[in-house]
C-alpha cells in the first residue's frame, strides 16, 4: 500500500510540474511567485546587456533658473513647495530644459547624479528611436509589411497574424489580446509572462492570441517585442549591437546605461531600459532639435509620425489634454501648433517635450504616491505653458 501510496503522490506532483516545465519552464514560475510584482530595483539582479557612454558626449549649457522653474510648478493647486513635493511622490530625479540649457535639476530619496534608474515603457520610446534611424533609410518599406514576413512561425498559429504590418504593432493597433491584469495562479498571465521571461522569442511565438482584426488601439507588451524581433531578423544585425552603435552612441549619452534582457540575451524593448536621468533628458533635447530642423538625428518623416496626429480618436479624451498614440509616444494636441509629447514609464517615468514652449521635463521616480499619470502630465502641460510665458 506504501509503495502505491508514492507512487501516487510522485505522480500527482510530477506531472503537473513536468506540464509547468513544457509550457513555462520551471525557473520562471519561481521567479513570478519570489519576485511578483514589478519595481525600480528590478535593474539589480535582471540579465542585462551594458551600453557604453558616447565617445563624442554632448554636454548640456547649464543656466539654473530655479527659483522660475519652481514657481511655474507651484502654480498647481497641490504643489506648494516643488522639492518637498517631489520628495513625497516618490521622486528620484527632476530635471528641466528650455531652450537648449539646463534650468533645473535636483535628485531625490538617495538617488545620485549619474546613476542609472528603471525607465519601464519609456523603452518603447527609445526603440521606436532605433527604429527610425533604420526603418526609413536603410528598410525601405519595412513599417508597411506584414509581421508574417519576418516572424513567418506565427501563422501556423493563427493565419490572421498575416494581417498585421509592423505599423500596426508600433501604434499598438495590432488587434493581438493583452490583459494588464494579473490574478492567481498569475504565471499564466500576459505582463509576466514577458516581462519575466526566460526566452523572450519563445513566449512571443507561443502565447499571443488574435483578439480582433488591426485598427483598434490595445496597449499592449506583445507588439513592441514583436516588433523588435522582426526587425532584428530585417536588419541581419543583433538588438545589442543596434542599441549601441545606432542609439547610444550617436545620441552622444554621458554616462552607460544598460538594457534589460531575458535569459538568452533577448532585450525586453518594452520595459528593459535603464539610464541617468541627464541622459533621459539629452533624449528628449534631441526629438526637440530633430522638430526644429537642428538635429539629423531621426529622418524628419519619422519625427512628423510620431509629432503630428491625424484623423483618429484620441486614446484618452478626459479633460485636457487629450491622448493619442504615435510610433511608441504619447501625443497631446495644444489645439494650435505643435504637439506636446512624451515617454512614459511605470512608477512615474517621463520624457516630456513641449516643443512651443522648447522644453523638456524629465521625471523619474520608484513610484508616485497617490497620483497617477493623467496627473503628472496635466501638471508637466500646464508648467510648460508656465514656463513658455514667463519669459
């Protein structure tokens, strides 16, 4: 009786783990339950790849205007003091550009000048930068081809994914399932499932699913990856070697930064990212300069689809601003004129740019406390403005 007794015990633990081993791999459902739920020190113990500073860094004209800065952010109602403010929304960093220079930079709850900080989604902001150095010049027609051109494996799953170009997966307006929400046994649920994963490739070959055909707007992790891997394969070039040589250093990046990847040195485009904040804003001081015909760095057509919405809905449309989607950026109309736009990450992670007022606020932060990111940019869109007119 012993002897059934364990093999029947064996039996009933081995099978649904050899099931977990198959389908998930047992080294990540561990990670999912010890790690849970995602956070800014994440950097630390994540596989990563290293990118190195610029050989030819472009350093920022420093002209502190703090005093003004401050005053423009204190003209909301629940900012009375702007460092005390920071301080108590979980803040690590606040940095200003206008005009080119430095007017305001300040560093909070322990964070160093110069260190490296968890960007989160603002990644797919940075990829869609990588993209655009490529895509136009040297991939001539690769944003209007199907997915199934370069990532062919995906319609032995579903032939529907034929249907889906690379514009679709860059607008997150591919039709393919995303729930943000994760809820027991959790390793089953989309977010972890890439944002945790041991081969990143082989998760996006095997779990997404056709919830609708193109055009309506999902945000969703899938198709930033999907992306990246289609245009890794286009290009012939590895995603590291194209983050370093195409992105970092041209961009002429003061300090290293680093790329989080999975655990076959698959970077995760939509949240792996991790840099100085400095840098962060030199990102945001480039799409500027690319707006205002001062920099090369991106093609100007490629610049226009991010900048400028057309006839779709906005996304979110709550009071003002309004949101739309563009090429891996969040686009808020000023009514007349350019664009307002900006990089957003989990936990309170910007790059926003306010080209009519020629400004750049980055925030970073480990969380945000009890505002949200409506919150954040209503604040940035109306300090913008403040700043524009107080010159």
């Amino acid at each position: 009786m012993s002897r059934i007794f364990t093999s029947v015990v064996f039996l009933a633990l081995a099978v649904p783990l050899a099931w977990l081993e198959w389908r998930y791999g047992l080294s990540y459902v561990a990670r999912v339950y010890i790690k849970q739920e995602s956070d800014a020190s994440d950097i630390h113990w994540k596989p990563r790849i290293e990118l190195q500073q610029s050989s030819n860094k472009r350093q920022l004209e420093t002209q502190l205007d703090t005093a003004r800065v401050a005053a423009a952010f204190n003209t909301h109602t629940e900012v009375s003091d702007l460092s005390d403010f920071m301080q108590a929304t979980e803040a690590t960093s606040l940095i200003v550009l206008q005009h080119g220079r430095l007017i305001y930079e300040e560093h909070f709850n322990e964070h160093l000048p110069g260190e490296a900080v968890a960007t989160f989604s603002v990644s797919k902001s940075l990829f869609s930068m990588l993209l655009g150095r490529s895509a136009v010049d040297h991939l001539s027609g690769f944003m209007d081809a199907s997915l199934e051109q370069y990532v062919p494996e995906l319609l032995s799953k579903d032939p529907r994914f034929s249907a889906i170009t690379h514009q679709h997966l860059i607008n997150m307006r591919s039709g393919i399932a995303f729930d943000s929400d994760v809820s027991f046994p959790f390793f089953n649920e989309d977010e972890p499932l890439i944002y945790y994963a041991d081969d990143l490739v082989k998760t996006l070959l095997a779990h997404p699913e056709i919830e609708n055909e193109p055009g309506q707007f999902l945000y969703n992790d899938y198709n930033p990856n999907l992306l990246a891997l289609a245009f890794a394969r286009a290009s012939g070039r590895s995603l590291p070697e194209l983050l370093q040589s195409e992105l970092w250093e041209p961009l002429g990046a003061n300090f290293d930064a680093m790329w989080m990847t999975d655990y076959h040195g698959f970077p995760l485009i939509e949240s792996g990212f991790a840099a100085a904040p400095v840098d962060l804003a030199l990102v945001g001081q480039t799409m500027l300069d690319i707006g205002a015909g001062r920099s090369l760095f991106l093609p100007k057509a490629w610049h226009r689809e991010i900048t400028t919405v057309g006839e779709e809905s906005p996304v979110y449309a709550v009071g003002e601003p309004v949101w739309h989607y563009r090429n891996g950026w969040w686009v808020m109309p000023r009514g007349t004129g350019a664009a307002d736009y900006s990089a957003i990450g989990h936990l309170g992670q910007y790059v926003y740019v306010s080209p009519q007022n020629d400004l750049v606020i980055v925030r970073t932060g480990y969380g945000r406390a009890e505002w949200d990111d409506i919150d954040f940019i209503k604040l940035f869109y109306t300090t913008a403005t403040e700043l524009g007119n107080s010159l």
